[in-house]
C-alpha cells in the first residue's frame, strides 16, 4: 500500500478514536436531583476561601459532563478576567496563561476564596476537562456594578442570565457566596438568585464539618471558622435535598461531610504586601495563619 494511503487510513482511524473523557467519582444524589431538563440552573452557595468547595464543584461539573449535559460554569469573578479565563482554558503554555491570569488586576480585588490556589486549581481541572468536552464553557458572570450590596446582587444575576443564553447549554453550573444563590432574601433588596424564576434554580449550601475558610472580613484577610456547618452532623458527601434549609432560600445542600481547610490566595506575593493581610497579622487574627 503506497504510503500517502497508509496516511490517510491511519488519519481516518485516529479519528474514529473518541475523546479521553475525563473522570470523577461523581457526586452522590447529583444524578437523581439534578441533571434533569427541569433543572437549568444549579447554583452552588459556598463560604469563599476553602480548599473542599472548589474540589467538590470540579466533581460536580465532571459529574454533569459524565451523564451526557453540555455545561456552562458560572463564577463568582470579574466579567474583565474573561480573556484570562479562555486563554487559561485553551492556550498551550499553560504557564504563560497562568501568570496572565494573576497579573489582571480585577484578580487581586478580593483576597478570598475568589482568587484562591484552590480556585486556580479548580480552573485548571476545568481546562482539562474542556481538552474532552470542548462546548464547556467558563463565564465570569459578575458584571461592573456600583457600589452597593443591592446593585452587586443585581449585577450578578445579569450576568448568570447572560451565561445561560450562551452556546448549547444543557445546564448552568454557577458558584459563589451563598448569599448569592437564596433564592429568597434575607435583606431589604433581592438577592441574584432571587431574580431567576424559582422553577428554574436548584440552589445548593455547600455545609461542612466545622474547619477554616480564608476570608476577607473587617478583622482582615486570613484563615477563620468557617461557619457554615451542617445540621446533621453525620451527613456523608453528596447533594440533598433538604426543606429544612428552604427558609434561607435554598433547596438542599452539597454536604462535604469533612471539616474545611482554608486555601490561601494563589498569588502569595501580593497578598503578603495587602493591607488586609497585614491587618490580620496585626489584630484579632494573629494566631492564625
């Protein structure tokens, strides 16, 4: 057989070879609540500044993937990070992409869970399962916003509404502080999730077993409690549904069923140079990391 047509075989036959597709252990009680057409959004309410929630929405991403859904991830980050995010999704110098993405100055804007080593982390596992499924899709959904609680609310609903009109989205997966995602509110204005229609958001606390979060409050930037602990105590990993949390406006939760450890923010040098950190060593947080 002359050579050109060896070439053209072998080319035909690669090409019948399916994508490596990526794998997870997937999530427990995911494919019974969540990945059904009813379910168009999944909004993940988390305490920013963990190393388990990032991890633990990576599985349900590949999870979503696995049973067969066209996914769009929704973070909790600056709509100007987006030429970051797809060059970190598909550039072949990872590492180049990388620095990119820590030297945009919106990334440096909250030294919490947002700009995390886990959170990179998470980015990263999200490129790799693009290499497999590649009409996943990343969107920093939060939009400029004016200085207020209520307008930031606001603007992070647009941006999920944005999101979910994207591409041949079977379901949205969005993560960001669980005030975000009640869908109804605990204050005077609305909350983000409160502005979808209810019927089209499956909203999820992510609750632990006590442990640390790296947070950004008025004491400063550090590890502390992470408060948001779960009811039942001897609750394994999974997603439940739970009415009991309904009156804080979600549906269920995604259990970690483990303590929590805090994940600092993947760029060190800066942090250690921010006044927030400093505060923390200074003040209330000294004895913490």
């Amino acid at each position: 057989m002359p050579i050109f047509l060896r070439c053209i075989l072998l080319c035909a036959l690669v090409s019948l070879i399916p994508l490596a597709h990526a794998t997870c252990s997937g999530v427990p009680g995911a494919d019974v609540l969540l990945w059904k057409p009813a379910v168009p959004v999944v909004w993940v309410g988390e305490m920013h500044g963990t190393v388990e929630t990032p991890a633990a929405f990576g599985d349900l991403v590949c999870d979503a993937l696995e049973h067969g859904k066209n996914v769009t991830v929704g973070l909790e980050l600056g709509s100007e990070l987006q030429p970051a995010l797809d060059s970190l999704l598909t550039a072949r110098d990872l590492e180049a992409a990388k620095r990119q993405l820590l030297a945009t100055p919106s990334w440096h804007m909250f030294f919490d869970g947002r700009s995390s080593e886990a959170m990179l982390a998470l980015l990263i596992r999200l490129r790799e399962y693009k290499a497999s499924y590649p009409l996943l899709r990343v969107v920093a959904i939060e939009k400029p916003w004016e200085n207020s609680a209520a307008a930031k609310e606001t603007a992070v609903a647009g941006g999920v509404r944005e999101a979910e009109k994207q591409g041949a989205t079977n379901v949205l997966l969005v993560l960001t502080g669980n005030t975000h995602a009640m869908k109804h509110s605990p204050a005077t204005y609305p909350t983000a999730a409160s502005l979808l229609p209810a019927s089209d958001v499956f909203s999820l606390l992510v609750t632990a077993r006590g442990g640390n979060a790296w947070q950004m409050t008025e004491d400063g930037c550090g590890a502390q409690p992470n408060g948001t602990v779960d009811k039942v105590s001897t609750r394994g990993f999974g997603v439940y549904a739970d009415t009991s949390y309904s009156k804080y406006g979600f549906d269920g939760v995604l259990a970690l069923g483990k303590p929590t450890t805090a994940s600092s923010p993947a760029d060190q040098a800066a942090v250690a140079q921010a006044g927030c950190r400093k505060q923390f060593l200074a003040g209330a947080g000294s004895t913490h990391n």
